[in-house]
C-alpha cells in the first residue's frame, strides 16, 4: 500500500489548547489537551491494526505554523497524501505531480500524487 515505506497520519488540532505554564522539569504537551486529536488518533489506530499496517503519528497543535504541514510534506517526500477538501489551504506552496478529488461535499478528500 506504501511501497515498503510507513503510513504518516498527521492531524492538525484544531480546538483551542489550554495554555499551562509548565513546573520545574516538566514538559507540557497540547495533544494532552485535545481530546479531539486523541479520539481521531484511537480510531484510526485501530483501523490501522487491524488492516497491518506499519504507521507512524505526527500531531501539529492549532498553534503552530500556517506552512508547517507543507514542511512536514517537503521533508517527508510522500507519494500520495489525502487531505480534508477544506484543508487544501495547509498544503500550499507544495507542488504535487497531480491532484484529484474524491467523494462529496462537505467530505471530499484531495489526493496529492508525487
């Protein structure tokens, strides 16, 4: 399915995280705080698991760069990426082989072929 290669899901969160000031040697992680992320992240776990699939997980809190998820596909060199219709703004500046279209409105997914 991934030519030998692992299965990225990536999710940007998109509730807003709860600012904590973080104590003496503690780290403060917002995908703690976005139970949205973790619910996605669950489902598609065990969607994966059960199907075999070598998987990896990168999760981008809300607050994070406009261009961080084009980075992330520069530097990652995907194949195919599908992405949320009303995501296609995260992918700008990217410059994919081609793209098509799946499904129906309010769902449509964009496909980003390299």
């Amino acid at each position: 399915m991934a030519n030998g290669r692992p299965i990225i899901f990536l999710l940007h969160g998109t509730s807003q995280i709860h600012t904590r000031t973080a104590g003496i040697l503690e780290v403060v992680d917002p995908y703690l705080d976005d139970r949205a992320a973790q619910e996605a992240f669950g489902e598609v776990e065990r969607l994966a698991r059960k199907l075999g699939l070598d998987r990896r997980y990168i999760y981008l809190p809300s607050t994070s760069e406009a261009d961080a998820i084009a980075g992330l596909w520069k530097a990652l060199h995907p194949e195919q990426t599908l992405v949320m219709s009303d995501e296609e703004k995260c992918l700008a500046g990217t410059s994919p082989h081609d793209v098509y279209r799946s499904g129906s409105a309010p769902h449509q997914v964009l496909h980003y072929v390299t």
